[in-house]
C-alpha cells in the first residue's frame, strides 16, 4: 500500500520504539504485581466514528487506531480538539473525517503508531505544506480565495485529459472559493507537449488559455503546428502576434520556471495536483472535490445525475471554415 510504501524510511526510527509492555512496572511491589493479576485494569473502549469503517481491523489496530484518532489533534487550527472529538461533536473542520479515514489506512497498511503521527504531519500540519510559486501561471478564480488548486499536466498526457471534467466540475461547483493555477509540465516522451504548452501560453497573453487548454485537450490526438494554428483562429486571435509569443523570452521563462519547480518538487508523472500546497494522492480514498470541499469546510458537492461535468467554455466559430478534430 502506498501509505506504507512512503512510510518505510521510518523504518529505522520505528525500531527503536520501545513496544514491550512487559517491562513496565518492573520496579513495583510483589503485592503491587499480586494485585494487578487479579484485578485487571480496565482497558478504554474503542472509538466509533460515524463515516468511518473500521469492520476490517483486528482488535489490535482498532485499540491503535482509537488512540491514535483520540490524540491527535483536528487537522484546522481553529478546531483544538482531537479528531475523535472533532468527528463526534461535527464540529466545524470539513477535514476531520478524512483524518480519520487517513489514520485508519495507515493502520490498516501495518505502520506503527510513530509512523502514522509523521505521516499525519506530513498531511496535515500546516507547517508541512510547500511554498508554490504562482505568479505569471495562467489562473482562474480569486487571487484571495480559501482553496488554491495547483495542476501539474502535459498536454499529450491521456490522463491528464481525463482529469479535465473532474477539475471543471470541481470549480463550477464552489464559485469564488477556488483559485485554479495551470502548471506547465512537458514529458520527454511526449514531442507535441511543449509545443502545445506554448501555443497556450500565447493563447493567454491574449486571455484565451483556458479556450486554448480545453482545445488542445480535446483534439489530443492533433497537435501539429497546423493544427495549433488552426486552434488559434478558431479562438479568433491575432495569429501572427500568437506565433511570435510562442517562442518569445516570456515563454522561454515560463517553461524554464515550471520545469525547474517539478525538479524541485521530485514530480513523478501527470497529472499532478496541489490544494493549499500539498499534493493530493489519487491513490487515496479521496476524490479532489472531497479535498476541496474538507478544505472549505462544507460537505462534498455530489456529481450531477448524469455524471458530467460543467461544460468548458465554448470556444468562438472560425471566421473562416476549419476542420474539427475527432477525439478517440
């Protein structure tokens, strides 16, 4: 399991955890030791959390797991109570149930109780979370808003056109709430990734990236220089001021700017995604718009019946006649 996995660096540290609950006490009275072998102390009862399945556990990593959710704190500070506590009472940290959640995979995976408390710092002590820079990235929404959302992706990446519609939902659904910042990322294997991150770089200087991001998405599998430029009249932009933006200082420096940044934040592949600077791990059982909405406080915005998402802005027709690109 990938908690576990991230975890094993600890491994050493875990080592020298003294976890032999027979050396305690060994000082005591023979009367003292009498005693406690005929009156057993009362051990505290496990924790229930509505929300929380804990039915898989053994015995042993409930009583873990209900000490650990009792000690450690709710992960907003203005919530000073534990994550027990903070779930129980519902009080107002839309990120506690998912706490909860996160401590019981981590037992769950077999990490040891020092293991989990750092893995628990790592995600949520806000002294944890990383610095991201995001002047001149494209964005959308508030520079003020309480929910910044980083995305790390490459146009040629598959998956990363998947994760359109989650992140275009995610925005509709909390208007004014989230501010959306557009990384640029062009894998080595992928010949028309930066090409096309150019190509929406200039769409930008013109205030049409996010018409260009959603093209270039959509007719992945037409990335020519032809074809970009025919995306760049289809938005009705001054085309030979695009072409000369493409490959201008400006660009140079913003590609330069994020590759640098995914050196420094060790990437490992696209789509990748921050909120509130730390990284959101899909491999969790949490969705982004679970996150955001934890970070906003307010409950999860559920998919439409449907299940799709908000549509894309639709881009202006051509001028003149151009050819559409089919998606697979």
């Amino acid at each position: 399991m990938r908690i576990l996995t991230k975890l094993a660096s600890l491994l050493a540290l875990g080592s020298a955890v003294v976890v032999c609950s027979s050396c305690r006490g060994s000082s005591a009275s023979g009367d003292a030791q009498a005693s406690a072998s005929t009156e057993p102390s009362a051990q505290p009862e496990d924790v229930v959390l509505p929300g929380v399945d804990i039915s898989p556990m053994t015995p042993r990593e409930r009583h873990e797991w209900s000490g650990l959710v009792s000690e450690l704190f709710a992960p907003c500070p203005s919530v000073p109570v534990s994550v027990a506590q903070c779930v129980q009472e519902k009080r107002a940290c839309g990120s506690c149930l998912q706490a909860a959640k996160f401590v019981a995979r981590a037992v769950r995976d077999g990490a040891s109780e020092e293991q989990v408390r750092h893995a628990y710092r790592e995600r949520y002590d806000p002294s944890t979370a990383k610095a991201i820079p995001l002047s001149g990235s494209p964005s959308k929404g508030p520079d003020n808003a309480p929910v910044t959302v980083v995305e790390f992706a490459d146009f040629e990446c598959p998956h990363c056109r998947a994760a359109v519609p989650m992140i275009d939902q995610m925005f509709a659904a909390h208007p004014g709430k989230v501010r959306l910042v557009y990384k640029f990322v062009a894998l080595p294997m992928h010949v028309h990734a930066e090409p096309a991150a150019r190509a929406a770089f200039a769409a930008g200087l013109q205030g049409k990236f996010w018409e260009m991001e959603h093209l270039l998405f959509e007719r992945q599998d037409h990335l020519e220089q032809e074809d970009l430029e025919r995306y760049a009249r289809i938005l009705r932009l001054d085309v030979a001021k695009w072409k000369a933006d493409m490959t201008s200082a400006a660009a140079n420096d913003r590609m330069a700017q994020d590759r640098k940044l995914e050196d420094d934040l060790q990437l490992k592949g696209t789509p990748t995604i921050y909120i509130n600077g730390r990284e959101l791990d899909i491999e969790e059982d949490e969705s982004l718009e679970e996150r955001v909405a934890a970070e906003l406080g307010v409950p999860p915005v559920e998919p439409s019946a449907s299940g799709s998402a908000a549509s894309p802005p639709p881009a202006p027709p051509a001028a003149s006649g151009s050819a559409s690109a089919s998606r697979k």
